[in-house]
C-alpha cells in the first residue's frame, strides 16, 4: 500500500550518479549537453530544459521508492535504454528508482511491473540477466516498440501480451499471471509503471480498459509487497488522465 500518496509534495532531482545506475555515461550527457531541439530519435524530442526535467522525473521516482508514493511525473521512462533514448523517454525512472533502493536501502529484490499499454522494453533491458530484478509487464501486443512478445519470457522477465480489445474482465484474468511471478519472487518492493494509456479513450493504442479497470489492478498490486511505489508513464489523454490517476490513487489505498 502507498503510504504517503495523500500528502502532495515537491520531487527532487536526481544526481547523475544515480541515472548512472541505469545508463552509459556517454548517454547522459548527449541529453545534458543538447542546447537546440534535437531529436532523439522519431519520437523524442530533447532541448536544452529536457534534461533537468528527465532529471526531476528521476529524483521523484526514487522519492516515490523511499516514501512508498506515487510519483505523478513526466517525461515517462520505460523506453528509454541503458545506452539511448527512445519513445518520449530519456532516462528509465522505475529502473532507476529500483537500483536506487537496492543501494541506498539495502532492499535485496525489487519487482517492477508494467501495465501501461506499450511494453517496457527499456526497463527489460537494464532488468535483464539480474537475478535481485524481476520486470512483468502486461501490454497491448503486437504494437510500439514490437518487442514483450508470448514467447519473450525468460528468469527475471515476464511477459503477457495482450489482444486489442481485451478490457477490465480480461485484465484480470491476466493478472493472475503477474500475482505468480512476483508471489514466487517474494521482493521486499513493489514499483508499478503506471502508465494509462490502455484506457479506452486514449489515442494511442485499443485496449479498452475504465477507471474502474486501473482501479482494481492499482487494488492488486497494492498486496503484493511490503513496500510498494508507482510512478506514472504513459496516458495521452489530457480529459481523462486526472480521473484515471485518482481511480489508481483509491486503489493503492490513498485519498
């Protein structure tokens, strides 16, 4: 259960040592050094403030990780690779927030799990060969980035694809696949990529879920670790977005 999500309260930013937990250093400081809109890559834009805000996302996802909150930020994270940005993401917040807690608190395992539409293919990549990480991500599949497909499963990583369509009943049917893995995994944190995206009035993808849906997973993941943290990705509906945020707030135990 998120334990502060009532009490609003600034980030902070990161320290380049920690997005260093997660990323090469030559990665870091192309976004650093980029002075004039440059893009990334076919999606990510960075100008020169695009780095103190990535930096900002960070920090407050790691607040998130120490305080057992939701961290309500932007640029979202989970796309973003250990060596290059990707998909709107410049530096991995979850992942940075799960290497930070592991080093700064002693917490030995952290599960991430992912249920914004897209696959976290960023986040599966730093996670990946790190027996202490377990990343489960439940998304819309086939769709961007192409990767998190059925047969893309391996120790540490969990993946469950899921047909346009499949809405709040099938959600939870498929949340009893995520329930296993991280039961099995006994972590001693919880970090959620909350992204909102699956909803169905968001432009982006089809998966047909309501705040009733967000709700109920933000309910279920809320019993699955001691400690438990999210930090928000996708959701690309600007009118619906605070609605789906307060239903994921009720869920995890909040006001």
């Amino acid at each position: 259960m998120l334990d502060d999500i009532h009490i609003w309260s600034e980030g902070r930013r990161a320290s380049e040592e920690e997005i260093l937990l997660c990323h090469t250093r030559e990665h870091v400081e192309r976004v650093r050094d980029t002075k004039e809109p440059t893009w990334l890559d076919a999606d990510t834009l960075c100008s020169e403030t695009s780095y103190d805000a990535a930096l900002l996302a960070a920090g407050t996802a790691v607040e998130a990780a120490l305080r057992g909150a939701f961290a309500l930020v932007r640029p979202p994270g989970h796309h973003a690779l250990p060596h290059r940005a990707m998909g709107f993401c410049l530096f991995d917040s979850v992942a940075i927030a799960a290497r930070w807690a592991q080093a700064e608190l002693g917490l030995e395992r952290v599960a991430i799990v992912d249920w914004d539409v897209h696959h976290g293919n960023g986040t599966q990549d730093v996670v990946d060969g790190d027996s202490s990480l377990l990343f489960v991500s439940l998304h819309q599949w086939p769709l961007y980035p192409g990767t998190g497909g059925p047969y893309e499963q391996r120790a540490g990583i969990v993946n469950v694809p899921l047909p346009p369509g499949t809405g709040d009943a099938g959600y939870l049917d498929a949340w009893e696949t995520v329930d296993r893995a991280v039961r099995r995994f006994e972590p001693d944190l919880l970090l959620v990529s909350a992204g909102f995206d699956a909803h169905v009035d968001d432009p982006l993808a089809d998966m047909e879920l309501t705040a009733d849906g967000f709700r109920e997973l933000a309910r279920l993941a809320s019993g699955l670790a001691p400690r438990v943290a999210a930090v928000l990705e996708g959701g690309y509906n600007l009118r619906t977005l605070p609605d789906l945020v307060a239903a994921a707030l009720e869920g995890f135990g909040g006001s």
